[in-house]
C-alpha cells in the first residue's frame, strides 16, 4: 500500500512548470465543483463506491477498487474525507493540467489547500485524476 501511495504521490506532485490561470466556462466550473462536492459528500457517507466513480479510469486502474480507493483516502486525507468546511478557490493550469483549489478545514481544525488535478473524458465530463494537500496559514499569521 505505501508503494501505492508513494506512486500516487509522484503522479500528482510532480514537478510544475509555470502556473497560467484556467478560462474555464462558467459551464465548465460548476461541472468540477459538482464533481469535487460529490466525491466529498460520497466521503462524508462512506460510499467507497459513489466517491470511486468520480475518480479518473486511470486512478480507477491505479487503486483497482472502491476499497483500496477509501482506504488510502482515509489514512492520507482526512482534510478532504471529514471536511468541516469546505470552500472552491481559482483554477489553473499547470503542465497541461487543470488544477481547481480548494479550501478545506479538516477534521482537527487545520487549514488546508487541496488541489484537485482534473481531467476532462470523451464524452465531455470531468474526473477527479489527483489530489494534493498543502498546508494553509491561518488568517492573521
């Protein structure tokens, strides 16, 4: 599982070229942030399934199933598995990859920035192909 996680990680957190703000349709912006609040609710259910589909196939294929999917979800992000707020920042592109931010206040109180890594499918609809989790200053500090 660490193995798994480890190349989870280097997917996502790769090294970034230069960071262009994402034009996104109004269209487009709220088909991500259903997409994003969707798989956060699943979480908050405990829908291993519901939360797995909104995952990209090639994450699908990554973590073979709902199970492994939420176990790593669990171990490695609580900020986004029991958020107690949650709120969507900008977007942007970096590497050829569309990056929408979130803010999210996790279960021990602690702010954090998630940048969920989208990916737009053939059939016009946007998946879920990564997440990240930086730490966010509290306001005032």
């Amino acid at each position: 599982m660490r193995a798994l996680l480890a190349t989870f990680f280097l997917l996502v957190c790769g090294p970034a070229l230069a960071d262009q703000p994402a034009d996104l349709p109004p269209a487009d912006r709220q088909a991500i942030e259903q997409v994003i609040s969707g798989q956060i609710e699943a979480f908050r259910r405990d829908d291993g399934a519901g939360a797995f589909g909104y995952a990209s196939p090639d994450l699908q294929l990554m973590f073979d199933n709902p199970g492994r999917f939420m176990a790593m979800v669990r171990q490695g992000y609580q900020p986004v598995y029991r958020p107690r707020s949650v709120a969507f920042g900008d977007a942007f592109v970096a590497d050829g990859t569309l990056v929408q931010e979130v803010a999210v206040i996790g279960p021990d109180g602690e702010p954090r920035l998630a940048q969920y890594a989208m990916e737009r499918e053939p059939d016009g609809t946007w998946k879920i192909s990564g997440c990240r989790l930086l730490e966010k200053p509290s306001p005032g500090s």
